[in-house]
C-alpha cells in the first residue's frame, strides 16, 4: 500500500492497489486496526476506478460518426 493520494491515481494504478489490498484482507494475517485502515483505503481505491471508468465511458459516448460509421469528433463539452 502506498501513501500516494488516490485522487492522483490512474486507473491502472488505483486498480494494481486494490488487488493488492483485496489480497492482504483475503488473506487475514492482518491486526483489525489496520484491517479497517486497509478496507477504508479499498473503498477509496474502488471509488476512484468507478470515477476513471466513468469519463472513460462519456469519452466513448461522446465520439461522434459519420454517415459510414468512422468517428469524425468528440461533440462539444456542453452536450455531454
């Protein structure tokens, strides 16, 4: 576990943490303070993938086609 915030994290790396603090509670050879400290830790981690996959799906839903279907733009930041 780092002590970097997670609201810097990117997908990827709040992902890689989650797994390792999921493995750390499945686990158990952990003391309960710091089992609440690492559970407390996940939800945050499991909060920031749902936010990244979120833009990253408004992203996706924003790409605009054309007539055949090929991408031609993002629509405007107020549409979205």
């Amino acid at each position: 576990m780092t002590d970097r915030p997670v609201d810097e994290m990117s997908f990827e790396e709040a992902m890689a943490e989650l797994e390792q603090v999921l493995g750390q509670l499945e686990r158990g050879d952990v003391a309960l303070d710091d089992s609440i400290k690492l559970y407390e830790r996940g939800a945050a981690l499991k909060a920031r993938c749902e936010k990244k996959l979120k833009e990253a799906e408004e992203k996706v839903a924003a790409i605009t086609l054309d007539g055949d279907g090929n991408p031609t733009g993002l629509k405007p930041a107020g549409d979205l």
